[in-house]
DNA sequence: ACTCAGGTATCCT
DNA sequence: AGGATACCTGAG
C-alpha cells in the first residue's frame, strides 16, 4: 500500500507531533506499532509505503485518516492571520490518526509532566511487561485486564512515578465496566470529555488529547503549555475557536507543532 | 546539584 | 472562581 499524494501526508512530522508514542523513526524507515499489529514504512521518492498485508489495508487507511481533506481544513485559515498562515505552512502533512481510546487514555495520563522520550520509555516498559508478543521482540499494548491485575512494583517499574495509582485506576475502572470507552463513541463531545474527567488523573488537558487522538472528535482543543505559550504570545492570550468549528482539533495540532519546534 | 517536563488534585483565599 | 503547591522520575 502506497501513498503518493504526499501534500497533506508527512511520516516525519506525523511521528514528532506528539499525537502518538509508538511510531518512531527506524534504519529503514519508521516503524509503527498499533491495534495489534506492527507497521513498517518506508519512504522513497516522497512515495510512502506501508509494508502490510492487503486485509490490513482498510485498518491503516483509517488510522491515517486518508479520507479526510486536510487542504479545505489549512484554506480555511484566515489569510490576515500571519502566525497561523505560518504554522499551518509548516505543519502542512501532519494528520490527526485514528487510536485506540484505550491506548490514548493511558498514554496521555502518564504524559503528564513528563518529557516525550519518559513517556516512550514508560509506555515501552509497559507493553514489554505486560503486552502480547507480536515477534521480533515488539509487544502490543498492554490489556484494560492487564494493567488492573498487574502488582504494584510492577507498574511502578515503569518509571510511572505518581501516575501509577491513576493508571491502575482507568484500568479498574475500564475493566469492570465503570468506564466503556467503546460505547463513549456514541457520547456527544461534551459527554465525552466529562466521562473522561471522571477518571482520577484525567484533567481537561488529557481529556482533550483522548477525544481528538483516540475518537478522532476534531472539535477537541487540548491547551498544554505550549498553546497556551503561543496564545498567550500571539493572540493577547485568548483565541477564538469559532471559526474552526468541526477541525479546531487540526488548528491545534498546526499550532502546537510550530510553537513547539519553530516558534521558539 | 538543579531545573523542568505536553497536568492534576487539593487546599487555600 | 481563581491562585498556590505538591507530586515521581528522568533528561539536559
């Protein structure tokens, strides 16, 4: 499987966009692991290829979210708007991908206050110790099962810190049907978010991150530092999120990934 | 040694 | 409502 129109599709910036922690750049390429399955890539001529079965096309073209215009979203931006003309050019190729909601949710707890190579390790911890084999030493991520039944030392040996009680917690929760992450794909946006919040260590920041990353609601807007950063800068500290309607979710990835890596 | 990470819960005023 | 503070741990 290929992907030649490469004006909204980028591996290298979609890997260091921070949506996603288990993509990560290899000697031949990158190398994806998600639902269950490894992906390798490998980019030739500016011509993506997805190394993967015919059955799994349907899974990974839904993953990268290729039926989804990303030019009418970017012509969508104000021209008088300069900063956002900027990282929109520069963000151009990033996708906003179709996670596991489960996955999404423990990641983006552990995330918080952690640098993006911690969270890797933990979450590369947690899967060698607790995942299904996949082969060539890989391991899915970990079961809702999993993390509830696993000792303490063990989830601790993550380097989890003081997000292991709240990851035990979602797994509990997750496990014994307090929370049912495939039902919330029914919830409205705000229904979400609040089903969201109700897990202890899930604030507004995390809950946003799981809805946009893991239910793909592009109407999600998490504020971490650095939105906050740039609309503090460049917006006299409020932005309006209105004419975004229905991909405020993209704009914030564009704005983040240039505050983050260009904007100083 | 020291600061700071893609935050959140809790405890103030 | 809004502000201050503690929290695990690894990387620079």
């Amino acid at each position: 499987m290929i992907i030649t129109d490469n004006r909204d599709f980028n591996i290298a910036k979609i890997a260091d966009s921070g949506q996603c922690f288990r993509l990560n750049k290899t000697a031949e390429g990158y190398r994806l692991i998600a639902h269950g399955r490894v992906l390798n890539i490998t980019v030739t001529d500016d011509i993506c290829h997805l190394h993967c079965p015919k059955e799994d096309e349907p899974l990974w073209h839904s993953y990268f979210d290729l039926d989804t215009d990303y030019a009418a979203f970017r012509a969508a931006v104000p021209p008088q708007d300069d900063y956002l003309c900027m990282a929109t050019a520069y963000g151009r190729g990033i996708r906003i991908l179709n996670q596991d909601p489960w996955e999404m949710l423990i990641s983006f707890i552990i995330s918080q206050r952690k640098s993006i190579p911690s969270i890797k390790t933990s979450i590369e911890a947690l899967s060698r110790r607790f995942g299904e084999p996949l082969g060539e030493g890989l391991y899915a991520f970990p079961s809702a099962k999993s993390l509830a039944t696993a000792p303490t030392e063990e989830l601790s040996a993550c380097s989890l810190g003081y997000r292991t009680g709240y990851v035990r917690c979602a797994a509990s929760m997750v496990l014994n049907g307090e929370l049912r992450l495939e039902e919330l794909r029914q919830a409205d946006d705000e229904g979400l978010i609040n089903s969201l919040m109700s897990v202890r260590g899930v604030g507004a920041k995390v809950a946003h991150c799981v809805s946009l990353f893991g239910y793909h609601r592009l109407n999600a807007f998490p504020r971490d530092v650095w939105i906050n950063r740039v609309i503090d800068t460049h917006y006299n500290g409020s932005f309006d999120l209105s004419p975004y309607l229905g991909f405020a979710g993209v704009i914030q990835q564009y704005m983040f990934f240039y505050g983050r890596n260009a904007d100083r």
